[in-house]
C-alpha cells in the first residue's frame, strides 16, 4: 500500500495542522480476487467519520462513529477492472471539536499474473528482435542466447518497456550463431519465462533441375538429394540437442504457363522433395509451400523457360523461416 501525500489536493475546514491527523493509504495493485481499497488511520481519536467515494460513475458511502487515535479504517468497492480511477472525499469530527474535508484523488491498477503468448510469437533477423504477447505491463527482462550444441554464447538483463499485449525483445550475442534464446520476463515482483529460437539456416544444396512443366524428380537428379540429406543430418547432430529441426521446403517455377498452374506445380514440386527425404530417412518434421513464380533464381520476362528456376529451397529451423529471412511468412503445411 502506498501513503498518499496530501498538499494542493487538500481543502480544511479547521487549520492546515489537521491534515496531518489523518494518514491516507490505499491499494495501488489489487491482487485477484482482491477488492480495490481506501484506507484511514487518525492520529487522534474520531467522533464521526464519514466518507464518500466516487468511482465507475457510482457514489459511495460510508460512516465511522468514535474512531480511536490508530485505528485504521478500510473502504472496498467492488472490483471492475475497466476502471481504475477514484476521487474520495473525506470529512473527519475530531472529539476535540475541530473538523477536516479533504478531497483525495486516487489511481490505480489491477495487478494481472504475467503470462507469456508465444501463439504470435515471430523474430525479425534484420531486426535481431523477437515479439512476444504478454498479459500484463513488463520492465526488464534477462537474456542468455545458446548457440550449437547448447553452448552459451551471451546473457544480459535489460530494461524493457511493453505490454499488456506485443512486447519486442531483443537478441543477445552474435545473431548468426544465436540458436535459443531464453527469456525471462519481469513485471514488479512477478516473472514468466519462455525460449524461443529464431534460428534459421539454409541448407547448401545443388539444384534438383525438373523437367518444365513436371514434378518428376529425375533419376539423374537423386545424388543431389543424398548430398541434401548428408547435410540435413549433421544439422540435426550439430542442433538437434538445443532445439526441434524442421525442414521447410520451398517449390519454385520458371515463368512459362499461367500463374495459378505454376502455384501447384511448385507445390507438386515441393512435396515430391519432402517424399524423397522422408522416405530415405530424414524423420524430422518437414513442411512445404509452393512459391509458383515469386522466387525466381534467375528473373526473366514472362513465358521463360529458365532452368535454374526450376527449383526447389531447403531451410532448417525450429520456427517458420523468420522476417528478414528472404522468404516470405507463408502458411507452411505439414507433410
């Protein structure tokens, strides 16, 4: 509980001195199920004390008859955490015969448990930040960011302004080597913590080139695909043990046919890659998305038959691939 200080938003009726006869507290934060409050102690003994508190448009009020010196009197009203606004008025009968009318303007909040919404949650790498949602106003939060095989590259503790709702955190440590990020966010006397990886890495890779207008992986093609999955398990053996990999792989068109055929043709294209992986043993999570002619390797006009962008994209990470990422964010669909 705060002690107010009573200066310019006093109004006596008997003498400046009696305001200090009456000591002010009230509830700044009430806690769940905890009514907001107004509090009165006198310093000396009380033969009436009536109150009137004003709040959420309703007035009300309350009387306190032979009060002693320091004893402390409570006024709730009714929890509604849409206001959190109340003007008291007070008028206090001292028994020595004099009277005190204060006036006293008070605010404030409900105390909500922070929690953290990782359902939104998305990294920016250009940024190097990551948004989070949060159910209640946060001030600091501290850092460590891990990198391969969980080593610990950086921690910080920061002050941080943000929330209830979207709150930006930023990286710590070298964003290229950054694997997982965990959070512990701040709020007062109550904290949530998350992880969260902004982790993304493009898998080196030589081209499966398809034929136009054909989702067939070629035969003269598939040692490409066994060098790709030679790569995707020493991710998992370098990552695997910090976060989940995920496979994301993108399907590419040339510009010949109409734009809506390329769409599912990329698609088409993509899943036949995810097929090849997952049935030669790559068994970790893998999504697809067909990009149709956005992604074009080479850009070219229209009705180009171009076979550098008849193609497909492999990136790893625990998340979608990020803001900044050079992908777009897309709806990625599991295999």
């Amino acid at each position: 509980m705060l002690v107010l200080i009573i200066s310019a938003l006093l109004r006596l009726g008997i003498g400046s001195a009696a305001a200090q006869d009456l000591q002010f507290n009230y509830v700044p934060a009430p806690k769940a199920k905890e009514n907001p409050a107004f509090i009165i102690t006198p310093s000396r003994a009380i033969d009436e004390l009536y109150v009137q508190i004003t709040v959420g448009g309703k007035t009300l009020e309350f009387t306190r008859k032979k009060l002693a010196a320091g004893s402390t009197q409570r006024f709730e009203w009714p929890r509604d955490t849409a206001v959190t606004h109340a003007d008291c008025y007070v008028l206090a009968r001292f028994a020595e015969g004099d009277v005190s009318e204060i006036n006293v303007p008070i605010d404030y909040r409900y105390e909500v448990p922070l929690k953290v919404d990782l359902s939104k949650a998305s990294a920016d790498i250009s940024a190097r930040t990551v948004t989070v949602h949060v159910t209640a106003p946060v001030d600091s939060a501290d850092i460590i960011a891990y990198g391969a095989h969980k080593s610990e590259l950086d921690r910080s503790s920061i002050s941080l302004s943000g929330g209830p709702g979207p709150v930006v955190v930023p990286f710590v440590g070298d964003p290229g080597e950054v694997v997982l990020l965990d959070v512990t966010l701040k709020a007062g006397g109550s904290w949530s913590g998350f992880t969260y990886s902004p982790w993304f890495l493009d898998i080196p890779h030589d081209d499966v080139r398809f034929e136009s207008n054909s989702a067939e992986i070629p035969s003269t093609e598939v040692y490409k695909l066994e060098a790709t999955l030679r790569e995707l398990q020493d991710v998992v053996d370098k990552y695997g043990s910090v976060v989940p990999v995920k496979l994301y792989v993108a399907g590419c068109t040339d510009t010949v046919g109409d734009a809506s055929h390329n769409l599912d043709l990329s698609g088409r294209r993509a899943r036949a890659i995810a097929t090849w992986l997952k049935n030669h043993g790559f068994s970790h999570p893998i999504y697809t998305y067909g990009f149709g002619e956005a992604l074009l390797a080479v850009p070219t006009g229209d009705q180009v038959d171009h076979a550098a962008n008849r193609r497909v994209l492999y990136m790893v990470g625990s998340n979608p691939p990020p803001a900044g990422s050079g992908v777009p964010q897309v709806s990625w669909r599991a295999m």
